[in-house]
C-alpha cells in the first residue's frame, strides 16, 4: 500500500479480491485499533469464512485505486453460518485505521443499496457490539435502527430504503 491517501472525494468502487490483491485487503486489519479488532473480525478471516458459505458474497473497498475497506453480506438464513436472518445481512464492514471518517464505508453501504434496491430487496440488516470502539453511531447516522433482536452479544439493526 502507498503512503499517499486518496482524497475524501475519491470514487468508491467495490471490487473483486483476487491473488494479485488479498494480502492488501488483508492486512488492513492490521490498520485498526485494538478496541476495533475486538469488534470485527480480520479480513482474511472473513475471506475464508466465505469460501465456506453457500450465502456469502464479498468485496474489497476501493478508492479510487488504493485498497481501503472490506465488505461482506449474507444473503439468506443459514444455521451452519451462524445467521438468522430471512433477507440481506452485512455480515463484515471494515474500513482501514487510516481510511476512517472519510465516508468511505457510508458510500460503500450506498454501492450496496444501490444493488439491492436494482433486486427488488428493501432493507438490509447488520449486527454490533456496543462498548468501546462500537460502530453504533455509524450505523445509526445512515438510518439503521435497533430491531430489538440480538445476534449472540451483538444489536441486531435494520436500514430499511424505499424500492
């Protein structure tokens, strides 16, 4: 990765993750703060639990064309996964230490809806821990909302978005 940043306005693609690219993706977990690697896991970890799932489609954040985030959704309940969820779940979100509050993930969350409004699919739910380092606030800022439903010791919460 180069030590120059793209600029908060740089476009936000989602890619695929390839050989050429996965240790990049991987180790922008190590960009993150411990309080944050309490809460999502790695992405290589995340990149393996894919391979394993019938349910899960991923990609690599991008700006511009510097590697900056990671994002994965399960699409269906699958008890071997660990996920009840009837409809669109965002398993794993994580933007890199260096690449945070630049609205990358919020833009990539809106890459995302874009989809699945194209698919007919209205609402897309995710999980989190609360306490320190919590992803609460972000989640809250795009329109996400408590279900009352928790995933271990994780909030469940629903982004529901007009079709």
């Amino acid at each position: 990765m180069s030590d120059e940043y793209p600029a908060a306005d740089a476009e936000v693609t989602l890619r695929r993750i390839n050989a050429q690219t996965v240790s990049d993706i991987c180790d922008l977990s190590e960009t993150l703060s411990e309080e944050q690697r309490n809460k999502v896991a790695d992405n290589g970890t995340s990149i393996a639990e894919a391979h394993f799932s019938e349910n899960a489609w991923f990609r690599a954040i991008y700006a511009d064309d510097m590697p900056v985030g990671f994002i994965m959704l399960h699409i269906g309940a699958d008890h071997d996964d660990g996920i009840d969820c009837p409809g669109v779940f965002l398993w794993r979100l994580m933007i890199g230490g260096p690449f945070q509050g630049k609205g990358y993930g919020e833009k990539a969350i809106g890459l995302v809806i874009r989809d699945l409004k194209a698919r007919g699919i209205g609402e897309l739910y995710t999980s989190y821990g609360l306490g320190a380092a919590s992803p609460e606030g972000f989640y809250k800022r795009l329109g996400f909302r408590e279900t009352g439903d928790m995933y271990d010791d994780e909030v469940e919460a629903v982004l529901k978005f007009d079709l």
